[in-house]
C-alpha cells in the first residue's frame, strides 16, 4: 500500500525549510573564493548579526551545532581548567561531556529535567568553586522545551569571573536573544531550526571578552579553532572548502526572516506554540517541562501505560507525520513537537490533530475526538500573525536592505558587523 501522499516534518529540528530556500539551495555550484562567494558569507554573517543582536564577530561553520559547540571548547577550554555547566537536560550533559573530553575539571550545576535554573542557585555552586574559567549554558533545553535565563545567568558569570558561552542552537530564530545587551561572550548556532536552513551549518558569535580569553592558549582543534577561522576571514579566505550550496540557502532564509521582520517572526513563533499547548491541553494532555517554556517546541507527556517510540512510529507510517521522542531519561516518556521557522496556523492545527489521530488509534479515549483540533481553532482565531508562514518568496528584501547600518567590526574580522537590534524589539 502506498504511503501518506503528503509528508509534515514537525520534529525540533530540523524544521521546514522554506522554497526560496531550497531554490537557492538547487542553484549552480559555484566556487569558494569568489566575490559571489563571499557576498553570500559576508550576507549571511550580517544576518546572522542581526538576528543575535550583536556587532561583534560572527563566524560561519561548516559543521552541524555540535561542532559549534565543540568550536568553543576547543578554543576556550584547556587541560586542568575548572569550567562550570549549567546541566539541566540533554544538551547541558553535552556541554559537559565535551569539557571532560578536552581535559576540564568540570563542575556540575545540575537542575531537575524540566524545572527552572534560578541564576542565584548557579551563583551559589560558582561561589562554591572559584577560579572557573567559563559557564556554560543552553538558552533553550530541546530535550525538554525549557527556556533559561541568559542575561541573569551573564551576571552571574561575570560576578565570579567567569565567561559565559551559550548554545542557542535550539531557541535563535524562536525566542528573543541579546547576546550584547544581555553580556554574553560566546554563543553557538546552527541552521536547521527557528533560522530555516537545511542542516549542515553553524556559527559563533564571539565577544571581545573570549578573544582575549583565547590569547596564548593552545587551541584543541585546528579545523574547529575559532582564531584560525577568524585569520583566514580576514584575509578573505576559507580554511577549506566551505558548503556552498547550504550557505545559499541559510542567506535566503535569513533574508526571508529579516524582509518580514524579525520582531514577526518571533511572534509567530510564540503564537504558534500558544496555539499547539491551547489544543494539548484541551486533550487533557500534560506538558513536560514547569520552567518558562520556548516557543521553539512543545515536550508533552504520553498517556500513561503508552510507549511513545511506538505512537511517534505511528503518526510517521500512518499519517506521514514526523515528531520526535524524548531523549535519554525520558525516551518513550514524552513527544517533541517542533513548531518554529516556517510554519504557520494551519501547521499547528495539523500537528495536533495528526497527534490526537495517533492517540485514538492507539486505544487512548481521554477526550473526544477534535477537541485538540479545536483548542488550536480557538487560539488561532485571535493570531492574525499566523496565517501565512514567514515571507519566503523570491525577490524579498535582503538581509543588507533590512539590517540596521552597520559599525566597524574587530580588527581583522574581515567583514562590519551590525549595530545591536536588527529588529529585536
């Protein structure tokens, strides 16, 4: 029997990818050291400036946000140094796994799977161990739909003198972030989710603070050292040859974001996930995680008795759906709906629906069959933003029409950075 005529990726990255997009991404391949090249890395950097709210140096990967994150261990982190991370799902366990692996005496701040970080508490554990090196944090957990706050946890940092790096791999794009105004030194992203690219592609964003930081020390990579990547920026060129064909696409993403504004989108993406917690909760469904949530993705709990590996089979064989499961403690436990980047009102409907299907399916009848699709209705009813996912047609205004004028950036970078805001409101 033939499958789903239409397939919805609806998983916390990567997300959809918009057409003008996968237009740019299908275009004729070009070469690396060219100026049509280097439009499109110096656009994206802009962009990327923009979105983050930065006009300090930002610099494009080839690698997915593991290898963004692992760019900053690599560079900042040396054998025998004592570094702090903030561990509260997932990808927090990452962070620390990477510090041990380059040689770091690593101390935990751990926090319950699903709760708020409380700055005060992290400040007590720094208090607790001086002399560390840098924090490092998530600004939003996928593992669990948690959104952190970063600027209270920049003054605790800095308090103890320490840096503060921060993975926005899951929230830039869904959630407001200020990596200037809010103090942060180091933050690493990537292209796949609330910014709409297809996977493969990354970048750091790196304050005056870690450049000094990273002065005499002896890197841990020489592909992912983020002074060898800014040298050869400065001197108009690559370290090796970067994915053209990605970078393409990230750049009209990014132009899409910026032409529709990015105070938009970031409101889209909060009232679309309004939208998929209102039908959630008419299902009688419980959300994971008690902490401010991220408008990137939602983490609900199954039905008791119900294996979730088994519904998320489900809804992809079935209904040409795919959602992700829980990860590590909380696999089977939990589904994982993404609902960032190009998306719009109707997908919010369908990916509760398509669940609320899966579930009657599967035997559950703890609601009435469309309660869930009708919770979305209600809230969407009072979204105007939604209807019609971010602006994606070619021919929008670029990110250098829309970005803010730019300032001088850091000797050497090779390309201005962009003045704070960039639309952030």
């Amino acid at each position: 029997m033939a499958g789903p005529l239409k397939r919805y990726l609806f998983t916390p990255g990567p997300s959809p990818v918009p057409p003008v997009a996968r237009a740019a991404e299908g275009r004729e391949m070009i070469h690396h050291n060219t100026p049509e090249y280097w439009e499109v890395v110096d656009g994206i950097r802009r962009g990327l400036g923009a979105v983050l709210g930065t006009r300090h140096e930002v610099l494009l990967l080839g690698a997915t946000g593991t290898g963004a994150m692992e760019a900053a261990v690599a560079s900042l982190v040396g054998e025998g140094d004592r570094v702090a991370v903030v561990d509260a799902g997932k990808f927090g366990e990452r962070w620390s796994e990477m510090c041990r692996l380059r040689g770091a005496r690593v101390v935990p701040v751990r926090v319950e799977w699903g709760l708020a970080v409380d700055p005060e508490g992290v400040a007590a554990a720094l208090a607790q161990n001086p002399g560390v090196r840098a924090l490092f944090v998530t600004h939003a957990e996928t593992s669990t739909g948690a959104l952190f706050d970063v600027a209270g946890l920049a003054r605790v940092a800095h308090g103890a003198g320490a840096l503060l790096v921060v993975d926005v791999i899951g929230s830039l794009g869904a959630d407001e972030f200020r990596f200037d105004e809010w103090g942060v030194d180091c933050a690493v992203g990537a292209s796949q989710k609330g910014l709409m690219g297809p996977p493969g592609l990354s970048f750091a964003a790196v304050g005056p603070r870690a450049w000094e930081a990273m002065e005499g020390r002896r890197p841990g990579s020489y592909y992912l050292d983020l002074r060898l990547h800014r040298s050869r920026v400065s001197a108009r060129k690559h370290l090796c040859t970067p994915p053209v064909s990605l970078a393409r696409a990230l750049l009209a993403s990014i132009e899409a974001v910026l032409a529709a504004g990015l105070d938009l989108h970031l409101r889209r993406a909060a009232a679309l996930a309004r939208a998929v917690r209102r039908g959630l909760s008419a299902l009688g469904l419980e959300l994971f995680t008690r902490a401010p949530l991220s408008s990137a993705l939602t983490a609900v709990r199954v039905p008791s008795g119900m294996d979730s590996t088994a519904l998320l089979h489900h809804l992809h064989r079935r209904y040409g759906v795919t959602m992700a499961n829980g990860l590590g403690q909380t696999r089977g436990r939990m589904v994982r709906i993404g609902h960032m980047g190009y998306c719009g009102g109707f997908d919010a409907l369908a990916a509760v629906s398509a669940l609320e299907l899966g579930l009657a399916d599967l035997g559950w009848q703890g609601a009435p069959l469309g309660a869930g699709a009708a919770g979305v209705v209600e809230a969407l009813a009072g979204e105007p933003d939604l209807w019609g996912g971010p602006s994606s047609e070619p021919g929008v205004a670029g990110a250098s029409a829309q970005a803010p004028p730019v300032d001088a950036a850091p000797r050497g970078s090779g390309t201005p950075g962009p003045a704070r805001g960039g639309g952030l409101p």
